[in-house]
C-alpha cells in the first residue's frame, strides 16, 4: 500500500502538533511566570526528614536543614511522583547533581503533596543519586511560593535565592544559574 501525499501531510501535520504541544509543555510556564518574589532574597530555612540517600555534608543524619549548607550552591527541587514532567527533569538533575558535586554543589528534591515513602521509592528504584526530603504537609513549599510543579530554586553559596524556575529546565540552563550561585 502506497501512501499518498495528503496522507504524508497529514502525518506531518501531526508531527508538527505534537512539537508544538511539546514545547508548549517546557516553555509556557516560564514564559508566563514572572520573576519571583524571593529572587534575591535570603532563601527561606527550613528543616526536613532525610527519606532517601544521605545527608551530604554530615551521612549519620536523618535531616537536612538548609543552613548547615551555607557555602554550597544548592538547587531544590520541588517535584512529586505523579507528576511527569519531575519525571523527565529527575534524570536531568541527577547528572548536574553528578557533575558538580565536587564543586560544592548540592541538589535536594523536595517531595512534597505525595503519600509518605512514595518519593523515595520513586528515587531509589530510578537510582537518584542527591538527597531526597520529604514535605508532608507542604510547608516548605508554600515557604518558596510553589504553585507549579517542577520547581527548582537555585540558591547561592551565601544563601540568596538566585533563581525559581517552573516547569522542566534543561542541563544547559541549570548551569548557567548554577555559575550565578556560586
């Protein structure tokens, strides 16, 4: 069976939506957020309970409290299991979190609005390398004004919120926000 030319066209016409839908997908949130309020500002402190992978300053402790990384560029990760595009953005951040980590960088996931223990299943079986907290009650998100998930707040050496993005961030861009923070 031959395949005639409308019948391409409308195959490339359906390629040509699901880019689009694709890249609405990545780009919208950030082209419709404005900057956020704590861009700027000391990052808010919070403590939290250690659910997967050890501290990474002090790996007897089960709790992670932003301060005691004073001196690290950090990048939080707000993200939870049911959401696809913290999916597509794990990995991605995994291989940062890799890539730095002897430049003093730390990347935390902040599982929040999800049943206790599912991130960190989630995140030992997609073999997660940085630590992941868990925020049951979604205080320390509603602490960093999180409405959207994924979202990542870069956070600087000397602790100010130097970026909040929405929506998946490639390796390229978290980079540069990451030459920023330190």
């Amino acid at each position: 069976m031959s395949s005639s030319p409308s019948a391409s066209r409308i195959s490339w016409g359906g390629y040509v939506v699901v880019g689009a839908v694709l890249a609405a997908f990545i780009g919208l949130p950030r082209m419709c957020s404005t900057p956020s309020r704590l861009e700027g500002k000391p990052a808010p402190v919070f403590s939290l309970q250690l659910t997967a992978n050890p501290h990474p300053l002090d790996p007897t402790s089960s709790q992670l409290a932003l301060d005691q990384l004073r001196g690290h560029a950090v990048i939080l990760d707000f993200w939870a299991t049911w959401c696809g595009p913290c999916k597509t953005e794990a990995p991605i951040l995994d291989g940062v979190a890799r890539k730095y980590k002897d430049k003093g960088v730390v990347v935390i996931g902040v599982n929040t609005d999800d049943p206790p223990g599912a991130g960190s299943t989630w995140a030992r079986s997609h073999a997660l390398s940085y630590p992941i907290v868990y925020d049951g009650d979604n205080r320390v998100a509603r602490m960093y004004d999180v409405r959207n998930l994924p979202t990542l707040v870069v956070v600087s050496k000397s602790g100010n919120v130097v970026a909040v993005r929405v929506g998946v961030t490639d390796e390229s861009e978290l980079e540069k926000l990451l030459e920023k923070a330190m």
